[in-house]
C-alpha cells in the first residue's frame, strides 16, 4: 500500500482539492463567521424609516359573511403584522406610501394573498374561503416550474409542513408527498425516492444549483439544509432540463424568496425539543433589506441529539450533531438583479454499533436474533462507526431584464464536499477514515429568455468542472478513484399557451461529458475477469499485486421533456407528459472496487457500461375547487441498460467472507400510481386520503427489483374546534404493506455448530411484515406577544410504541425502527 501512494504522488495527479478545502476553511473562520456573527448582533440595532400612512380593514368569512377573528394580516417583505380581532378587525400605522402586498392567513382558511396601492389612508374589506387548511398538505401547481422544458406540474410543499419538519431533514419532508418514501441506513441516514428511484437518478437543485455531494452512495444523506429556503417543490419524473437532464425520478427544487424593496427587518425562528434522543434544534433567519433593493440574509440551523430509542432497547450509536450556516446578499434594481449566496453544511452521524459486522457469519447472527447485539445505555457521545459530511457552496447570480420580453442570467456556484466514514479499526488506523473523499465542483449557466405574447423560450449552455479525490493513507483500498470530469452542453425549453386552457411545452438538453480516470485493479480481479483485451493498452504502471490504468471516459447524452396540460370547466385538468432521458453511468457505476465498510460488502463496478436510456409516460388528472377532490397520477417507464447493483457471491478477505455486489446493466420497466383525495365534511372537518404503489421489473427475466417500495397507504382526518379558534389537530394513520415483490438474493454460509459444520441460509432478501404507525398533531395560535407572532405545536409519532422494521432501512437486520417520540415546537416570527 505504501509503494502504491509512492507511485500515486510520482505520478502528480492533481490534488488541488486540498488547496480548496484549505482556503474556504480559512475563509470561512477568518472573514465569514466574523461577519456574520457581527451582523447578527448589530442588525437589532436597525429600525425600520417612519412613514405616516394607516391600513386597516375587516376579515371576513366568504361562506357564513360573519367576521374571522385570529386572522394573521402580514405586509410581506416587512415587519409589519396584525392579528384580526373578535369582529374582524385590523390596523396598521405609520407605513410608507407604496405599492404593497398583504397576506392574510387564518387557520382555517387557504392563504390570501393582494396588491394595495397604498398612496393615502385607506380601509379595506377582505374575504377568506373559510375552510380547514391541510396543514400537510402538499399543494399542487399548473404553473411551469423554474424553467421546467414543459408544463409539468409541480408539488409545492407548504411553509407550515415545511417548518414542522425543520428539525428532520429533507427526506422527511418529503415523504408526505404520495410517491415519495425514503431509502434510510438507520434512523438519521435517508435519500428521498421518488416513484422507485433514488441516487442519482433524483436531482436537488438549491438556489439553481444541482448538489453534487457523491449522491451515489446508498448511504449518502443530501448534505443541503431545508430550512435556508423558503420554497420546497418537487416534480416527479421529470428533470428540469436548465439544470439537468439526468433524473427520470424527478427533481427536488429549493429556492430562497426575493425580499421587496423597503426598509425593514424581519425573521423567524423555530425551537424543536424532542423526547426520542433528548434532542433538539434551532433554527434562525434574519434579514434585512433597505428601500434601494439591497437585502441581507442570514440562517443558521443547530441539531443535536443523543441515541434514539426502539420500543424494547436503546439504539447505540444514533446520536447526531448538524450546525449549518448560510448568508445571502443580494441587490434588486430596475432591469438588474445580482444574487451572493454562501452555504456551509456540517454533520456528525453515529451508524447503529450493532450494525457492525466484520464479515458474513456476523450477518448470518444478527439475521437471527431478535435484539440488536450492543444494546448499551443512553449516551451523546458518537463513537466509531461514524459518518462526517462537510458541503461548502459559494455562488453568483445576475440577472439582465433587457426589456419587458427579454431577459439574459448569469450563473456561477462552487461546491466542495468532503465525506469520512470510520469504522471500527485498531492500531494506527484506529482514528482514521476508512473513506476519505473530497469533491470540487466549478459550474457555469447561462441562459436568455424571451416571450412572445402568452408563449415562452429559452436556450441557454453551460460549463462545469469536477475533480475527486481520494485522500491516501487511510490503509484502506480505494473505493472510488479520482477523477477529473468536465462537462458541457446547452438547452431549448418552451411554454406555449395555445388557448385559455391548453398549455403545451417543449425542451431539449445535450451534454457532453468527459471523464478521466485513474484506477487500481488487483490482478486477481484483472484475471479473472479478462480485463487485459480491453483495457491493457490504458495500464500505465505496475505496484506490487495492481496494474494502475488510466482511461479517458466520454459520454454524449440527450434528454427531452414534452407535455400538455388541458382545463376543463374550471375545475377539471389533465395533464400528459413524455420524458426521454439518457443518464451516463456516474464513476461509482463504472469504477468502484473494494470493501464498502458502511454497507459490510464488497463493491465492482463496470467499466464498460453504456449510457442509461429512459422512457417515462405521466398522466396526471385532478378534480379540485368543489367539496370532493382528487388526483390520480399512473405512470409507466420504461429503461434500457438500466444499472443495478446485484449480488454476486462472496469474497474471502482477512477480515473474513463478504457478499459482493456488481453493477451490471439490465432492461428494467417501472408502473405505478399515486392517488391523493380530500373529501370537506364540514368547514372545519377534512378527510385526507393518499396510495402510491409501485412495482419494477427486469423486463426479460421477470425478476422483481430490489429496495423498491412496498404499497403505502396514508389516513388524515384534520379539524378544528368552532369554540376554540386557535386550535387544531391532525389525526393520522399511515400503513406500510409488506413488500410481496422482491428478488432472491440470499446465500449459503457454512458456521461451525456443535462441533460440527452446517450450511445455513442468510436470508438477506425477505422484507420484513407490514405495518400501521398512528400520529397525532395539535396546534396553538397565533398569539401576538409583544411584536412577534407565536404558534405552538406537539406532535407524536409512533403513538403505540410499536415494534417495526422498514423494507427500506438498510440496517432492518440488526434492529426495530424508533419507538414513539414527542415533538414540542414553538415558531416565533419577528
């Protein structure tokens, strides 16, 4: 191994990741912590301009015309806030002469949203459909979605999900949107699936940026944090073509709002405190903006938790810490826009201890004991195995309004991640990483848009760079090589209104991507697997027992995305899409080799894989505005040298036997359906109703996929009490069918019983039996203290305290899933 890192640095492979690293470190420790933590304490000193104007008015209810008390009135963009008194009534004083905009928001009333042009005193009655908000509910949208190439329907997540799931993370947001679930590894590693897909074939996109994060890894947690921005959308099956073309699950998109120009100061922060893990969170956005269109940001999130507890033991090991810091500044002037974002995204999870295995026997035990093998007492200490995860972002947007049909944008980011895994090791290893990778990536945009009375256009290319490292000296085989890996294209997206109520849209992406690539290959591996026809004319050294290859690796790749969406009566819509999708295979698929220690197995990629070609037809058909309503969305996809990691035998190392998974490509067809329905029994009582079932195949064995997600089923009745106006609750129940639909991937291992030996099936493949989680949800408020606004919360989850397993949790084998925990919050707005 030593000779192996000599031959590496004599080659001279680039290694300027450290530098990054080295300077954002630095960066951030000596200019950008200071000045955010300065502004955070002088932005308090800053009052808004005295201005003379009143605004007043009444709340009333559409339905009955009497009037709502315990309306929230808010002047957006400010600090300006009123709650509506017994008879309806609100004021505000001294605002500024100006266009401004109001929300009016009620507990049980959809938002209301309107454009005052505030020029004197004014009065003005409002009138709120009085019904009960679904405070999970995801809302759906006809409009396009951030440059989406057709007119795909988006789901938009609302501020009060969105916030009650502060303290979780994104995947579990997400899953309250039918289609969505989570492929976790214990109870704080999760990746949102979407319709059966996950990795890379589902993009996030933040503030226009695709997070590059080795979102390969089945183990690999987004590393973004939810709570810096204030819009969560996600298009299922579709990719939003401005940024990728490469997602036939769908695409995640975070985006921050853009504050008016006025000056003022506002903020929110939420307080989670959780019973499960003694744990919490605190999360804090301030931000400043002034009357010239200049505005400041700032948020930072705070987590920590101890070891989670299952219903019967402690879960050792689960503790967890996240600290995550973003500040935006940003400039808004007739015809320019320009845009500053930072982000620096923290986090320490500790890996179950029981999931620890040093080879196949140990999986063979823990398959077959019903309680995990370490079991110690509550603690906030993480200890080895463990996961470390930093993600630094840096970007620039600007933004050129030409005339009022044309506009040109600019966009540059910077990514660098770096991710350790620790496993359990002795000796002079004993404090290092056995994974160590650091990823840099460079990206540029740039698009110009124009219209053409209701239709839309826009082309535009782009240019990135990325360069991984993996850091030697970890006395472990590389899993991943380095590699740098450049990429660029361009794109043609259209919306074309050809009626009131048909919508049809229209985009195109081509990327060429160029990868090159340093690998070591045992020769044992090279051998048996006939490598030297194929690739002996790319070896240039040899280091003991491997030959060292280097292979430039090029992909051209084209993805469309075409569809319609047509309203009937107002009230009916349909929407069709067709997505073709071509995805190269990431270096993971390709290049991988060696002990994975997270996942206790051996990993094989294959360097001869094509590209990954994708057909996906959506329907989507909603009834909505009437007392009953409901969507229904089947989809069907078809994929053609769809990759998979499959099971492969075992190896013997001197750690003992591990099972081996191979990336190998197959013909894979996926066919599902979402359903969502909402039936109003009363003004103040909701029945809320989702399915989604999906089921994949290997199109020529007819063998079912595995980590594909079972048939789920989720229950809500919502109300709230006439007597009590500031009070709701949610009733839920969610049911987990067992997955029936599963490949066989168990194995024989020989153990040693009584003297004597035995063959014995490690069933690796059942999944576990189905399951009903019950959840309770009760809200208070808004009260006005002083001049913040103030709800409270409590949720439970696993009311019952039933003992489960998840088909999706990777670490099902070695222990239940979380017992009950309560979840009291408190949001503040300033």
């Amino acid at each position: 191994m030593i000779l192996v890192e000599q031959q590496m640095s004599k080659l001279n492979l680039k290694r300027t990741l450290k530098l990054n690293k080295f300077y954002f470190n630095s960066l951030f420790k000596s200019i950008l912590f200071p000045t955010v933590i300065i502004y955070f304490i002088t932005v308090g000193f800053v009052f808004p301009q005295d201005c003379k104007l009143d605004f007043e008015g009444y709340i009333i209810s559409s339905d009955s015309g009497l009037p709502l008390e315990a309306a929230v009135v808010e002047v957006i963009g400010t600090n300006y806030n009123a709650i509506s008194s017994e008879n309806g009534y609100f004021n505000f004083k001294n605002l500024c002469s100006e266009i401004i905009e109001i929300r009016v928001s009620h507990i049980n009333c959809p938002d209301f949203y309107a454009e005052i042009n505030l020029k004197e005193s004014r009065k003005k009655k409002f009138f709120l459909d009085h019904e009960i908000t679904t405070l999970n509910e995801v809302v759906l949208i006809d409009e396009k979605v951030d440059d989406l190439s057709t007119s795909a329907k988006s789901y938009l997540v609302s501020e009060i999900e969105k916030d009650r799931y502060s303290g979780s993370g994104l995947s579990a947001l997400l899953e309250t949107v039918s289609g969505v679930n989570t492929l976790s590894t214990g109870s704080n590693i999760a990746k949102p699936v979407i319709h059966g897909m996950f990795g890379s074939r589902v993009g996030i996109i933040y503030n226009g940026i695709m997070l590059e994060n080795q979102q390969w890894g089945q183990d690999h947690a987004p590393n973004v944090d939810l709570n810096a921005f204030e819009n969560v959308k996600l298009v299922k099956g579709a990719s939003v073509l401005k940024y990728s073309g490469k997602n036939p699950g769908g695409v995640i998109i975070l985006k921050s709002s853009i504050p008016r120009k006025i000056d003022s100061l506002y903020g929110k922060t939420i307080l989670n405190v959780n019973s499960n893990g003694a744990g919490g969170s605190i999360v804090s956005t301030w931000v400043k903006t002034y009357e010239n269109g200049t505005y400041l940001k700032t948020q930072g999130t705070f987590k920590k938790s101890g070891d989670l507890s299952a219903p019967r033991y402690i879960l050792s090991n689960t503790g967890m810490n996240e600290n995550n810091l973003s500040f935006t500044y940003g400039k808004n002037n007739i015809g320019n826009s320009l845009k500053i974002f930072f982000s620096y995204f923290n986090s320490e999870i500790g890996v179950l201890k029981s999931s620890h295995i040093g080879n196949i026997k140990d999986l063979l035990r823990a398959i077959e004991d019903d309680e995990p093998d370490v079991a110690n007492e509550f603690s906030y200490n993480i200890n080895y195995p463990k996961q470390s995860n930093e993600h630094f972002t840096s970007s620039v947007d600007y933004t050129h309004i030409i005339n009022d049909n044309k506009e040109l944008t600019f966009k540059y980011s910077w990514q660098i991640n770096n991710r350790k895994e620790y496993d359990l090791r002795i000796g002079d290893f004993k404090n290092i990483p056995s994974l160590d990778l650091n990823l840099s990536t460079h990206s540029v945009n740039s698009s110009y848009t124009w219209s053409n009375f209701s239709n839309e256009f826009t082309n535009g290319i782009f240019f990135g760079v990325k360069d991984n490292y993996s850091t030697p000296g970890t006395g472990v085989k590389r899993l991943i090589p380095d590699y740098l890996n450049t990429n660029l294209g361009g794109y043609f997206i259209s919306t074309l209104n050809l009626n009131e109520d048909l919508n049809f849209g229209f985009g195109l992406r081509y990327e060429h991507s160029s990868s090159d690539v340093y690998k070591y290959y045992r020769n044992s591996r090279w051998e048996n697997e006939s490598y030297q026809d194929r690739l002996g004319e790319f070896v240039i050294d040899e280091v003991l027992s491997q030959k060292l290859i280097r292979k430039k690796v090029v992909f051209n790749t084209f993805s469309s995305n075409t569809g319609f969406v047509k309203e009937f009566e107002k009230k009916y819509s349909l929407s069709i899409q067709h997505n073709y999708t071509e995805r190269a295979p990431n270096i993971a698929e390709m290049f991988s080799g060696g002990l994975h220690h997270s996942l206790a197995s051996i990993e094989y990629g294959d360097p001869f894989l094509k590209k990954e070609k994708t057909h996906k037809v959506l329907v989507d058909f909603e009834k909505k505005n009437s007392k009953l309503n409901y969507r229904i969305n089947p989809y069907l996809s078809y994929s053609k040298d769809y990759i998979l990691a499959q099971p492969a035998g075992f190896e013997q190392t001197i750690r003992g036997a591990f099972p081996v998974w191979e990336y190998s490509p197959i013909t894979s067809i996926f066919k599902g359906v979402d359903f969502d329905i909402i039936y109003k029994i009363k003004d103040n009582v909701r029945l809320k109703n989702s399915i989604s079932w999906v089921e994949a195949k290997d199109y020529h064995t007819d063998e079912h996929l595995v980590n594909i997600p079972p048939l789920v089923i989720n229950n809500e009745v919502q109300f709230s009490l006439g007597e009590f106006k500031k009070f709701n609750a949610i009733i839920g129940n969610k049911f987990v069918n067992k997955q029936n639909l599963f490949p066989n991937n168990n194995s024989i291992t020989t153990v040693i019983e009584n003297g004597k030996k035995i063959d014995k099936i490690v069933d690796i493949s059942t999944p576990p039996n189905g399951f009903n989680q019950l959840s309770l949800n009760f809200n208070w408020g808004p009260y006005k203290i002083n001049s913040s606004i103030v709800n409270f919360s409590l949720s439970i989850d696993n009311v019952m305290n039933r003992a489960y397993r998840s088909y999706l949790n990777r670490l099902r084998f070695y222990s239940d899933e979380v017992g009950r925990n309560f979840l009291f919050q408190i949001k503040i707005k300033h």
